[in-house]
C-alpha cells in the first residue's frame, strides 16, 4: 500500500501525464480506491498538492485538478526573472569545485534517460538549480524559490511533453556550467535569464494557441 509520500508523488506524476484531466474533481474515496489506500492519507497527499497548487478546492467533498494556463505560466516566469538571477548572482562567486561537480552529475541523470516521467525530470531540473542558488547565503530568498518551484514544476514536466524542449533545455544547462566554471557570473545571468523567458514565451504560446483551438 502506498504511504502518504507515495501517493503524494503518485498523484503529482499522474496529474502531470493527464491520467487525472484537467477539470477533473477527485474525491477523497475515488483516490482511496484507485490506489488502494485509505482516506486518511488520501486526505494528507491532497492537502499537500492544494497547497502548492496541483489541485483546487472544490466542494466539500473534492478537489479540482487545474488547467494550464497561458497566464499563469506568464506570471510564474515574471517571478523566476526575479529570484532566480538574483540568487545566481549572489551565489555564483562563492560555488566550489564539488557544487559544480553535483550539478554536472545532476544533468547526467536528468538527460541520460529519455523514459524518465515528467516528474521527475522537474525535481532534477530544480535540484540542478538549486544547488547552483544554494551559496547565496539568503535563507529567505531560498524559501521563497523553494515554494515557486512547486508552482512551477507542473508546468516543467508539461513543457518537456508538449514542446520536446529537453535537449535545448540540456545545452544550456551545459552552458550555464561552463561560465560559472569560468567565474563570468554576468555572462552566467544573462544566460539563465535567457533560459528561463525564452522557454516561458515558447510555453505561453503553445498554450495561447490551445486555448484559442
């Protein structure tokens, strides 16, 4: 039987492959039989996604599994122009030798398998990030970019999917390296904030076109 955690990212892959659609309202007991669990942890594994924004409230009894939408992945990229360069910025002077060497291996297993499900290739995506963000020293700056990813990494994993934006995602990872190995932290800047507003305009558009379809 699945354990909270479990089913917490079960339901986070599923949702992300469309098993549960968009629109959708799940309740307490369909989950509880589907995956063979009781309510009780049901009940926790959905409140955890509630609040980090996979599902929506509904009802008494439900939640709602979201859309994506065009304007919500705008404001989530106009966030991470915020933080994220930010925080590189910071950091990028004080990364050792053994960060890079993490993140290096971080890309290797993100990108050496194709079958990897969109779940997990966001958590690496961000564990890459984060890693790079970690020597900022700002405590409150990280919080709050831990807390954007979960918003965020839904629409990770739907991005690879719909636009097969991986092997452009994996060279400028790449890139991204090779300039802060380098210690061009502006260059390392500029090219994450490219990275970032270049796949949200690319996403944004795709949805744009879907919801005028």
């Amino acid at each position: 039987m699945l354990k909270k955690q479990h089913l917490y990212q079960q339901l986070k892959q599923d949702i992300q492959l469309q098993h549960w659609a968009a629109g959708q309202v799940l309740t307490q007991q369909q989950l509880a039989q589907h995956y063979a669990v009781s309510r009780i942890v049901v009940r926790d594994a959905q409140q955890a996604l509630l609040s980090e924004g996979w599902l929506s409230a509904h009802g008494k009894a439900g939640m709602r599994v979201p859309g994506f939408s065009a304007a919500e992945a705008e404001e989530l990229a106009m966030l991470r122009l915020q933080l994220e360069p930010l925080a590189l910025k910071l950091a990028a002077p004080k990364l050792s030798f053994s960060q890079l060497g993490q993140a290096e291996d971080i890309l290797q297993q993100m990108h050496s398998s194709k079958a990897l499900p969109p779940y997990q290739r966001g958590e690496l995506n961000w564990q890459f990030h984060r890693i790079l963000y970690q020597p900022c020293d700002k405590p409150h700056l990280l919080q709050l970019l831990d807390q954007l990813h979960q918003q965020v990494s839904r629409y990770l994993g739907y991005q690879d999917q719909a636009l097969d934006y991986a092997d452009t995602s994996a060279d400028e990872h790449q890139q991204l390296l090779a300039l802060l190995r380098s210690k061009d932290t502006t260059a390392a800047c500029a090219l994450l904030t490219a990275h970032i507003s270049h796949a949200a305009a690319l996403l944004a558009q795709y949805l744009k076109n879907k919801q005028d379809a």
